[in-house]
C-alpha cells in the first residue's frame, strides 16, 4: 500500500488538464489506528467531509463550467486520498468534455470510491487476523458528492462552530507535540452534557512540514473534563505532523480512554489549502453528520 513519503507531497509536478484518474493517491489508514490502539472493529462512526472550491469542466461544446463540490468519505472506508494528489486529480477535469454536471458527479463518485475501497480485501483479512471475533466485511458503499452550480453560490452561509469557547481561558502552554497525560476529569462532580470548541488547533503536514490550522469541537456525556487541561491538550498538536483524519481520531481515542465519557464527538474544520478543506467528524453513537458548513476562516 502506498506511504506518504511515496505521494505527490513535496515533490514537482506536471499539472494535467485531461481527466486521469491514476492521479488518485490512496493511504492506508490501518497503520495509524493500530499506534492508537485500534483494532478490528472501530470503536467510532463518521466521516472525512471534504469541499472542493476550484472544480471546472467543460461542456460538449468547450465552454467552461464551474462548481463546488463536496465529498463524504465514510470513516470504515480502509484508505484516505492524500489532498494534493486529490487536488491534481480535480486539475485533469479542467479540459475534459462532459455532457453535463450529473456525469462530472457520477465520475467522481466512481472514481473516489474505488481509491478509498482500494484493497478492501486485504485489509478486510488483516483486521480478521488482528481480532476475529470483532471485524466483519462489509459491502463498499459508494462515497457522497454533491455538486453546487453557480446559481445557488449565493445561498452558502458561514457559521461558526457552537459550543463553550475554550479559548477563553488564560492558560500555560508548555506542551508542542500531543501531551494526552493532561487530559482528566474533574473529580467529585455530576455528569455533565456539554459542547466545547477551540479556534487554536493547529498540526503540521507529515511529509512537507507545512501548517494546518483547523478549529474543533468536542461534545460529551459524562464526568466534566478539565478544560483548561483539555485546551493545553489541544494546542500541543501545534507542532504535531501528522494528516487531518488522524489528528482527529488521535484527539477521540486520547479523549475517549483517558476521560471515559459516556457519548463523545469530535469535529475539526481545517482551512482549505489548494483548493480543499478536510472536516473529519468522529462520533461514539449513531447520529448525523454536521452540516458542512464552511466557517469564516475556510
């Protein structure tokens, strides 16, 4: 299976402008799950909600047209696409001929559903090996797309994450790389049912180093968590290189273990960067994903 080091990150590229769907770039999300302790079955649902905001074709006569387009990558999904080959592969629409938007749609959804499933199999036999009693085979759905004409460019609103601002504490920050020992609850008091947010996330990319700044929010059941330790917790991703989906999932499995809620949530929106944003959203139950809705700084 394809690593990081082995993408189009960091290196120069030829820019195609004819479709070609081998740009695609698939990694496999086992090998960070396994460093979190995950094996066999997830112990979350959710989703990777990506945006694209410069999608272009061409009609059967030449003629340009634009889009943007969101995608709902489901989290038992065994791969993600890393973003630049993601992004280089939307490039090769930009002087291809289509009939008209649904084929644009139905030949991404094609074509990102085969590089998320890619190996399914494989990876299918691995998790039965790793806990045969906990992983199951499931049928590959395909992946969401959504494409929004210009026509109703006007009606995307922006909205900021709700919940109790965190940032708001006056607080040390010592820790750089994840610190999940800061993490606990309050002892002595009554369950509680909140929604904390932050706009201070922030990681690195793990090939290029570059920044990826993100705000979260995190909503729970059960005993209060600490929440200047949980917001000195999160800003020691600041330094941290590592992609969107696992610092997501990094930041539930440290939540998770180390506070026991009884419900958890945790949903990043990252800044877009060429182009595209990634909101990993992880719940501990069953409910719908949030709307994406880009926020001011996306």
């Amino acid at each position: 299976m394809n690593s990081p080091q082995h993408s189009p990150l960091g290196q120069a590229t030829v820019y195609l402008d004819q479709y070609d769907a081998s740009l695609l770039f698939p990694i496999a999300r086992a090998a960070k799950r396994v460093e979190l302790g995950v094996k066999g079955a997830l112990p979350f649902l959710g989703a990777d909600m990506w945006t694209a905001f410069e999608l272009s074709w061409l009609n059967l006569r030449g003629k340009p047209q634009v889009a943007l387009a969101r995608f709902t990558v489901p989290c038992e999904t065994p791969n993600i696409i890393e973003s630049k080959s993601f992004k280089l592969y939307l490039n090769s629409f930009n002087n291809t001929r289509f009939a008209d938007a649904e084929s644009v749609k139905a030949r991404l959804r094609t074509d990102l559903s085969e590089a998320v499933w890619r190996d399914m199999e494989t990876h299918a036999a691995r998790d039965a090996a790793a806990c045969p009693l906990g992983a199951t085979v499931t049928t590959a759905p395909s992946i969401g797309v959504t494409l929004l004409l210009p026509d109703l460019f006007n009606r995307e609103p922006i909205y900021e994450l709700d919940g109790l601002s965190l940032d708001r504490l006056d607080i040390e920050c010592s820790h750089t790389t994840p610190a999940p020992e800061l993490l606990r609850v309050v002892p002595g008091e009554a369950p509680v049912s909140e929604v904390l947010v932050s706009n201070l996330l922030k990681s690195n990319c793990p090939v290029t180093g570059q920044p990826d700044w993100a705000s979260v929010q995190i909503s729970y059941s059960g005993a209060p968590i600490d929440q200047e330790r949980l917001l000195q917790y999160l800003v020691s991703f600041r330094n941290h290189n590592e992609f969107h989906e696992q610092c997501v999932e990094r930041i539930f499995m440290d939540i998770w273990t180390r506070c026991q809620p009884t419900r958890l949530a945790v949903y990043a929106r990252y800044t877009r960067r060429g182009g595209l944003d990634i909101n990993p959203f992880r719940t501990s139950y069953a409910q719908a994903l949030p709307a994406n809705t880009r926020m001011a700084r996306q």
